[in-house]
C-alpha cells in the first residue's frame, strides 16, 4: 500500500473542484466528474465498473437519475462478497477532500493494489456512493435496489467516511451501541474488532464507538454486518485522545469539517497512511476468510 499513491487521488479530486465551482456536491459537474474519474481509475486498474443509477432530490425540489459506482473482483466466491464503500459527494461548500475525499482515496489505492483477479477467497466489491451528504441517496437507492438474495450474498459492509482530518482520531464503528442503528446487526462486532486489530499494527489503539448514520444505515437496516472508520469531524479532541494518538486536545477533530477550507492542506498525511494500510488489512482479512462472521 502507498499513502503517495492516495494522495495523488486526492490531488485529482481537488483539480476536479477547482475546475467545477469549488466542489463535488450531487448533483452538480464536479460530482459527475467525479464519476468519471473513479470509473476511469478502475478500469484502468482492470476492473469491470457498473454505474447503477438511483434517485435524487435536486435543489429545486425535482427529482434526478445519478449514477453510484460500483466494481467487483473476478475472483473470489460471488455467493460470499466483502463489501467496503465510501461517499464520493462533497458538500456544496467545498471540494471535501478530508470528507469524503479521503474515504474514495483509501478505496481507489486498496483497489489497484489488489487487482480485479486477486487469489482470494471471497469476492471484493467496491462501491462510491453519491448524495451521503443529502441523506444518503446513493447508499440507500443501492441497498434498495439489490434482490434479497442479492443481500443475503453480502458478508458484511465496511464503510470508510473520513480517514485524514488534520486532528484526526483513531475510530471503528461496529459492536457498540444500545440498539442494532447503533451497533449493527449480529456480526458487526466481528469486523469493527478485525479493523481495531488491524489499526493496532499500524502502531495506534482505535477506539470503539457508535455508528451515527452515515452510508452503513442501509446496509445496516438490510440486516448485514457492518463496520466503519471515522476518524472525528466537528466534535471535539478529549485530553485523553490526545494523550493517546496525539493532536491538540480541546480542538475539534476537523476545523475545515463541510467548508471550504477542506482542501488539500487539510490532509494529515499520517492518520491517512495508518487508516490506509488497516483498512486494506481488514478487506483482506476478509477477503480469505474460511468461515462465517462470528457474533
């Protein structure tokens, strides 16, 4: 894995903002640049993309066909798909390359190195979702879309939402939670501790919370074990989390957190690279995984 070869993702996401108005909300040029660039980026990394639309509510008030983005290796059993995703829509305030620019990084890096024929065991799918930031459109227009069978077919989602704000953090959703929106179904507590693990070997200690409904929501409602990495937005860095990955306490995890200011020069670089390499070592955890998910 290379945090260089993110970044340069994210420097293609930033010219395609600083060309479109200044950011990649959906629908608007910028996100459907957007598309076209994830689509080019897996093609060229030997994958078959689909472009399955769904519906979204315009500005106006009126009602809009957009495209998700999906790709899914050749290998692996199809009866048994690993399913990670990330929102490809920024707000209209910005060209959102810490949200969620660095979630679309993370997948295109994790999918070119591992190629569209991998010797795995289960099938890899990776999907962009637009419209997350106008109530997860694209995410639910998907989940909604599938047949049963369709979903029964998927292990588990993990969802990448966040992974280089500037006062970054170290968080994994899944397991936690006083009722199945908060926790996810039976399972999810499988692959929020895979992630955890695999974020310990990066040299940080995740700490476990909540989902807040984010593009999981679907999957979760659809009753398919869920996961998730967040690294902290507009709330704000306890003394403890600063004791723990550093950062200044007192200060909220994201300054830049849906303004314009979320550029390139928001990226911390680091938390990128160790969300980078985790969430890789999760999909493919996973993606040789024998057994069923166990609670």
């Amino acid at each position: 894995m290379s945090e260089s070869g993110a970044f340069a993702h994210l420097q293609a996401l930033q010219r395609i903002a600083d060309e479109n108005g200044g950011n990649r909300a959906s629908p608007s040029p910028g996100f459907a640049a957007s598309v076209d660039y994830v689509v080019g980026a897996l093609r060229r990394a030997g994958y078959d993309v689909e472009t399955p639309n769904y519906v979204a509510q315009e500005h106006g008030g009126g009602r809009v066909m957009l495209p998700n983005v999906i790709a899914q290796t050749r290998t692996g059993d199809p009866g048994r798909v690993v399913v990670i995703g990330a929102h490809l829509d920024s707000v209209k305030n910005g060209p959102g390359i810490v949200d969620n620019g660095s979630g679309v990084a993370t997948l295109l890096e994790i999918a070119d190195r591992l190629g569209a024929s991998p010797p795995v065991r289960n099938a890899v799918r990776f999907a962009f979702f637009g419209s997350e930031e106008t109530g997860l459109e694209g995410s639910t227009g998907y989940v909604e879309s599938l047949s049963t069978d369709d979903r029964r077919k998927i292990m588990l989602y993990l969802n990448v939402d966040m992974v280089a704000s500037p006062n970054g953090g170290y968080m994994v959703q899944g397991g936690v939670g006083h009722d199945e929106s908060a926790s996810g179904p039976p399972g999810s507590a499988t692959v929020g501790r895979v992630l955890a693990d695999q974020l310990a070997t990066t040299g940080v200690k995740a700490e476990i919370t909540e989902f807040v409904g984010d593009d999981e929501s679907p999957f979760v409602e659809a009753g398919i074990p869920s996961g998730g990495a967040e690294n902290g937005d507009s709330a704000v860095k306890s003394q403890e989390q600063a004791r723990n990955w550093g950062g200044q306490a007192g200060q909220v995890f994201d300054r830049c957190f849906h303004a314009a200011c979320d550029r390139l020069d928001n990226v911390n670089r680091v938390v990128l690279d160790h969300y980078l390499h985790a969430i890789a070592g999760t999909v493919a955890h996973f993606a040789t995984l024998n057994e069923e998910l166990s609670e």
